[in-house]
C-alpha cells in the first residue's frame, strides 16, 4: 500500500494519551516489531497521521512509523498487513 504523511499534525491529540496508543487500541493489531515502511528495520515509535497516496479517499489515518519515516515526504510504500485507523476521533476516541 502507497501512503503519504501528513505533515504539521504534531500538536493534534487524542483521548488514548499518544497517536500511537490510538492506533494500539484500535487496529486490532500488536504493534509491529519494525516500522512497517518496506525494508525499514527501526522501531515503530511514533503514530503518524497519513493518507492513501493516488487515492479518491482523502481520509486521515494512524499508522505505526518510526521516526525518520514519519518526518519523511512523498510516496512510502508500507506493507499490506498493516490495518489504518481512522484519524477521525468522532469515528473512534471521541
């Protein structure tokens, strides 16, 4: 799956403490062992607010990435088995 960031997004927060706990509590998924960019080997620290890329949709969505990805700009292809949560509090945390 292609996905972008989206920058500027550090001062938004949730309800389940961390961007990356949002996505904990509701992936339905353990937080992978490695960032789920192909081919990163860093640790998932961080909940990153992202975007399908060359997508219609145009829904924000919580992703696990490490540091420097999600800093990163343009295309990130990520691994298929990663499940996005919707970034849309309404739709989740409240």
């Amino acid at each position: 799956m292609k996905i972008t960031n989206i920058n500027g997004t550090s001062d938004t927060n949730c309800k389940c403490g961390s961007w990356l706990n949002h996505w904990i509590n509701y992936s339905r998924q353990r937080l992978p062992i490695y960032c789920p960019v192909s081919g990163c080997t860093e640790k998932p620290e961080l909940g990153a607010h992202v975007q399908k890329a060359n997508s219609f949709d145009r829904n924000w969505y919580i992703i696990p990435l490490c540091k420097t990805h999600n800093r990163a700009s343009g295309i990130l292809e990520i691994s298929d088995s990663i499940n996005l949560v919707s970034a849309n509090k309404n739709e989740t945390c409240g």
